[in-house]
C-alpha cells in the first residue's frame, strides 16, 4: 500500500512505529513520505542556485560540494518539506520533552560532486555546550532530490551511536548507508554520530537538509535575519512560529514583552503591552500563592532562575 494513504488512515500508528525506529537506532527511513514530483520542483527551483553557488570552503563541508541555506526564500515548495506533518510528529516526540517549542534550525541544500571524499563522522549537536547524553538538542531531516546511494554519497549512519556519546569515531564496518529515492525521507538525531558519504559515481548527489532544534538553543542558521518579519509576514504562522515569531515559555525570545509575532501585523503599535508568557505549571503556582495557597520558596525559580541564584 502507498505509505502516503496508509499514513492517512492511522497517523498515530504510523508515526509512533517511525519514532520507535528513531529513538532505538538514532535514525529512521520513511519511504514515499512525500509525492517524488514535489522534489522534483523543488529541483528544477533550485537547479540555477545549485549552478551558481561556489563550491564550499574548508575541511568539513568539503571543497567538492556546493550548499546554500535560506531555502524558504528560494521556493515556495519548501514549505511543504518544513511542515510535513509526520516529520513534526516526530520531532515533537523527540524535542518536546526538553523544551516548551522547538524551532526551525536550518534548511540548507547540499550537493555532493563526484569524486568528494567522505565527510568527518561528527554529530551535529556538537555545535552546542550542554551536558550530551541526557537530552536530544536536533532532529535532522534529509530530503533526497537526487537517488542517494552507496556509490553516489548517500548520508552515512552509525546506528546506535546516539548511545555512545563519549566515541567520537566508530569502525566504517558498523556504520549504514541511507540509500533512499526521492519521495523518502531520513530522519536522524543530533546525537547520531554520521556524515556526507564519498562520491565514487560520475554525477552529483542532491539533498535537502531541514532540521529542527529546541527553542531555547541558538539556530545554526540565524532564522529571523534570514527570514525579517517582511518576509515572514508572508509565511502561514506556523511556520512564522518555527522560525522564532513566538515565544518560548517562560518569557523567552519576546520583542518588548510579546511574542515577536507582533511584529508580522500590519501596524506595529508605538506603545506595546508587555505580557506574561509562563508555563502553565507556573500560572497554577502564581494563582495558588494569590490564593494565600504555597510559601515563597516554591516560586523562586518562576523565572527559570534556579532556586540559589534567584535567593
Ligand atoms: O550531506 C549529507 O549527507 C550529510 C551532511 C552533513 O552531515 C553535514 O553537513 O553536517
């Protein structure tokens, strides 16, 4: 059955069968996620930036690839990559318990040309200080525009390796290839140890990389410069929400106390009301106290301070 219709009749059953695989592995593969003739768009899209952009610089990236971000600016098609239904399913499931909204991180398309060497093994959470092993920072998603195969660079997985957090390199035996066909999707976490695969093939290798961050982490890809309320203004809000126009609770990323969504109204009042935004275990405890209920030590932290810097 076309896993788009059987999707269709049980969402939950479906998505909670990939986030098993996500969680136990470190990645999953949904094939036919996506109608292929959407990545075919977005190809033709895109194909004039992919010829234009200079190939990368630097040992990471790799200098026989090509990438550029800022994919909602450059087609409209994106969209519905970024909102796929099921991929926020499961990168609620892996984020939302650490966060009170997860954001959009990045979109980036990456082209990977024949004769490019395999990428450095890393994880992509690296990119932030906290304590690793305890909590998922990432979900990254993979869009195929091209097939991507062993031959041709298809993204390389260590599974389990999300695990494992303290090996920085793993035997290339116990690592898979993500072969996948445009229409598929592959989801991995930040905590994957993975990289870009070499191209041993005679033509490049296209991809679409989305991925999502908790909202309380800075974006690899600065959203709100790249999309300025001019341009989000024209976006459905929930993807307006994803790039940052909202607030992460309690109280943070406002502009002048608000969400920053005010910013995408038509007339920006001169003079704005600044406005609580706190978690709903917070409201509770600020009614209980009004209500002569909880003694002050129960409240320091309402800020998110913790208890001993708020004394
Ligand atoms: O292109 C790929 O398959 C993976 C790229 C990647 O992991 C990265 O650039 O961080």
């Amino acid at each position: 059955m076309d896993p788009r219709i059987l999707e269709a009749m049980m969402p939950d059953v479906v998505a909670a069968s990939y986030f098993a695989r996500l969680m136990a592995d470190g990645y999953c593969i949904i094939p036919g996620a996506m109608d292929p003739r959407v990545g075919e768009r977005v190809n033709c899209e895109l194909e004039s930036r992919f010829v234009q952009t200079p190939f990368c610089k630097g040992a990471f990236y790799g200098e026989t690839t090509k990438r550029f971000g800022s994919l909602l600016n450059r087609s409209e098609t994106i969209q519905s990559f970024v909102l796929n239904p099921l991929v926020l399913k499961l990168v609620q499931g892996a984020l939302g318990p650490h966060c009170d909204r997860f954001n959009l991180n990045l979109t980036q398309a990456i082209e990977i040309h024949p004769g490019a060497p395999a990428q450095f093994a890393h994880r992509d959470q690296a990119m932030w200080g906290g304590p690793k092993g305890e909590l998922e920072y990432l979900v990254n998603v993979m869009w195929p525009l091209t097939p991507f195969t062993a031959e041709n660079g298809a993204t390389v997985l260590w599974p389990g390796s999300h695990r494992e957090q303290d090996k920085g390199f793993l035997p290339v035996e116990d690592s898979v290839v993500a072969a996948m066909e445009p229409g598929s999707v592959l989801l991995f976490l930040g905590s994957t140890l993975h990289a870009g695969g070499a191209n041993r093939s005679n033509a490049p290798r296209r991809g679409i990389l989305i991925s999502y961050c908790l909202g309380w982490l800075r974006q690899f890809e600065t959203q709100m410069l790249v999309y300025p309320p001019a341009v989000a203004r024209g976006f459905p809000r929930e993807l307006a929400e994803l790039i940052g126009y909202s607030i992460h609770r309690p109280n943070l990323g406002n502009y002048e106390g608000q969400s920053p969504a005010v910013l995408l109204e038509r007339d920006v009042p001169d003079f704005i009301q600044a406005q609580d935004a706190l978690t709903s275990e917070q409201q509770a405890m600020i009614e209980q106290l009004e209500n002569g209920g909880i003694p002050m030590e129960a409240v320091r932290n309402i800020r998110g301070h913790n208890a001993q810097a708020a004394a």
